[in-house]
C-alpha cells in the first residue's frame, strides 16, 4: 500500500505520493562483471516509477511517463494480460493505436471516467481515459504483475484521445478544481533511496530543503509544447566544450526541430556518440577504476549494460570527469529568473549509479545525433517542476541533498553558482 505524506494547504491537498521503482533485481555473474537486465530503458513503458489511481471504482498501478499525454487503462479480454480491468464495452468510436520506443504498441478507445488518486482529495469525473482492447506481445504495453495502466504527464499536445473536455488527466484534475495549479513536480531517487521517490501533482507540496524554500532555483522554457523539452545550447566534459554533431537539435528540411527532453522512462541520458565516447574516453584515462579493467571488461560495462562490482574494483570518484548541460532558459522564464541560460554540472555519481548494494552501472548510452535525452540518471539528485500552464520546466536540489558529500549536481547560471550541496 502506498504511503502518503499529506500537507494541507488552504483548501486543497497538497500530496507527494511516493512512487515505486521499477525491479531491476535480474544480475548474472560474468568474470569480474555483472549483466544487470533491463538497464536502459529507452521509453520503454514497463520499466518506469509507479503510482496508484482508481478509475471507475478500479485500483489500477500506472507507470509516470513524461514521454506521453495518453492515460491508458486496459479492458476486459485485453490480450496476455489478467489483471484488474475496465468493463467498458468499445463501441463504434475510432480504433486508437500507439507505439513506443521499445517496439510495444496497442489499440483501444478513448472514454471519460471517474479518475482519483487514493487516500487524497484530488480526482475528477471526465478524465480522458484510452481502454486498450489489443496490444503487442513480444514487448507488452501492459502486465498484470505491476504495471497496470499509464498516466502520461506530457503536454496535451500528444494525447491520442478523442475526448475535448480537460485533454488529458492532469489537466482535468486542474479544470476540477482538485489541484490549484496545473503542475507536476517529482523527484526519482536513486537505488539506496529509492523509498523517498514521490510524484507531487499540483506542486502545492514544497517545503524548505538544502538551503532553498524548497521551490526551483532555475526556470526554463519548454521550446515546444509536446514532451518536457530543453533547448540544450552545448554540453561539457570535464568543463570542457564538446563540439555537437552538426546535425544537433537542428532541421535542415526546414521541419519541427527535435529539441532535447527529459524522459521519466529512460534510465539512462542518452547523447549523440561523439560525446558518449568522449565522456568515456575521460573515464578511461583518469584510472579511477583499480585494478584497471581489461579491454573485454570496458566493452561490457560501458556499452554492453554490465555492472561494475565493488568486491572486484575500487573507485575514486574524485578522479572522474563531470558532465555539463548548458540550457537556454527562453523568453517565457524570464519573469521567474532573470538569466539567458542555466548549466547543470552532473558527477559522476550521477552518471555511475547504484545496481545494488555493492555494484554500479553506466547510466549514459548511446543515443541519436539529433538530440540528447535526459533520463532518470540525470535527475536522480534534482527535483524537477514541470509548470503545463506556462511551458516552463523548473530545477532544484532533489533527492538526498542533505547528505551528499561529493559537491554534486551544481545549478549555475551566467552570473555563477545558484545551488550546490554544500550551500
């Protein structure tokens, strides 16, 4: 059963549901290394943090996806799937049908349902809801053991719904009047504190942490109004520029410019391949790793998925290199901070992240040339504001900030340092 930490404000609740997170618990031995399967997500919609929703009268566990605005649940007789379900019959409506990065895909309906988060106050009557009657069965979109039902958090942009009213569920809860502001705020912690991850929808749940009142430090705008985009403007290794690929969130056809996002579904950043084998190169070089592994060994850890186990290597983190996103912070920001850009300095337990009690994993992997994807390795030590309302999406000091002692993740801007842990 989820716990709940209420915070009553004025007249609504203001709620951080905690989130569980996905299993990760399948490790085979291999020499020194370890396979940790599934490690990189990739949008992937079974391996993503849970929270709990009733609709219709039905407790269901959905997945958070920023990467969609479509709330699917699924209905009676759906395929390879014998779980809790809608018994809502299709009738004549257009067959709906998606597909997701790791080849899943499904067909369904859109309908309003009563929708409600349980143990708060916040729900709402026509929510805008896809019952999937059919989906693939190689990669399932939906399975009966943890993953019931998917509430996207993107712009309404991308709902595939045919339902008008509040377009996707967050924004029906706002039209309700259950959240006073059309926000979501979360942070997803990292393995060893995996217990403290929670989804604040309404963002009416702040409180003082590490040196701030608990609001973001740094704004920046959301370049187009689909997924949670960044305009990352470069990115640095060791505090030095790494030239992008020409190509880099631009478009020579003159099309829609796919601009970087933030993905709640992938548990890796994923960059263009210039810069993955930069940051890799840096790593190598800096021999933090001791005894230093065999050439087999780097293949498998940084880009074959395996872990790096402790009893076998030592670390000395202070010899590792930093990654840094520098961000454009857009015209719309400019009333809650007055800065042209933002850089987000990442270490490198950030990017090392714990598989277990004693072993770690590359949470960087190679991705398109086009655009960097900031996934759950990139906010595992922030916490993240997306505000629907005004396009914008908000940083700030996240998970385990008051005990973290390596000096990381630092929020800067043109003037200098906005936070780091020790402030």
């Amino acid at each position: 059963m989820l716990r709940l930490i209420l915070f009553l404000l004025q007249e609504v609740a203001a709620i951080q549901i905690p989130l569980l997170y996905p299993s990760t618990s399948h490790i085979q031995s291999n020499n020194r290394l370890s396979k940790r399967s599934p490690v990189e997500l990739d949008g992937a919609v079974t391996k993503c943090f849970i929270m709990k929703l009733n609709v219709n009268g039905v407790d269901l566990n959905f997945i958070v996806d920023s990467g969609s605005s479509n709330s699917i649940v699924p209905l009676l007789g759906l395929n390879h799937y014998n779980g809790p379900v809608l018994k809502y019959v299709p009738t004549t409506e257009d067959v709906l049908s998606d597909s997701y990065f790791d080849g899943s895909f499904w067909k369904g309906v859109s309908f309003t349902a009563t929708v409600s988060i349980p143990k708060t106050s916040i729900s709402t009557t026509d929510a805008p809801v896809i019952g999937i009657y059919q989906q693939s069965t190689r990669s399932l979109v939906l399975n009966d053991q943890w993953n019931h039902g998917i509430l996207g958090i993107a712009y309404p942009s991308l709902t595939h719904s045919k339902i008008t009213s509040g377009a996707t569920i967050i924004d029906s809860f706002y039209t309700s009047g259950s959240i006073k502001k059309n926000e979501v705020a979360f942070e997803l912690c990292s393995y060893e504190l995996s217990k403290q991850s929670y989804i604040d929808i309404g963002n009416t749940g702040t409180v003082s942490k590490c040196g701030t009142d608990g609001s973001p430090v740094v704004w920046v705008e959301t370049p187009i109004l689909n997924f949670l985009t960044v305009n990352i403007k470069s990115i640095w290794i060791n505090h030095q520029k790494v030239q992008l690929p020409s190509t880099f969130q631009y478009n020579p056809s003159g099309g829609i410019t796919l601009f970087s996002f933030i993905d709640t579904c992938a548990a890796k950043i994923l960059l263009p391949r210039i810069l993955v084998m930069e940051l890799v190169n840096e790593m190598i070089k800096s021999r933090a790793f001791q005894p230093r592994p065999n050439l087999q060994e780097l293949k498998l850890f940084y880009f074959q998925d395996y872990t790096m186990k402790l009893k076998e290597f030592t670390i000395d983190w202070k010899k590792l290199p930093t990654i840094s996103f520098l961000m454009s912070t857009g015209t719309a920001a400019l009333q809650k901070n007055p800065s042209s850009i933002v850089n987000i300095t990442l270490g490198p337990k950030d990017y090392l992240q714990k598989a277990g009690p004693k072993e770690y994993v590359f949470a960087v992997g190679i991705g398109s040339d086009q655009n960097a994807i900031l996934g759950i390795s990139f906010m595992t030590r922030l916490r993240i504001v997306l505000d629907r309302k005004n396009g914008l999406v908000g940083f700030g000091p996240g998970c385990g900030c008051e005990a973290t002692t390596d000096g990381y993740p630092v929020i800067a801007n043109e003037h200098g340092e906005l936070w780091h842990p020790s402030r």
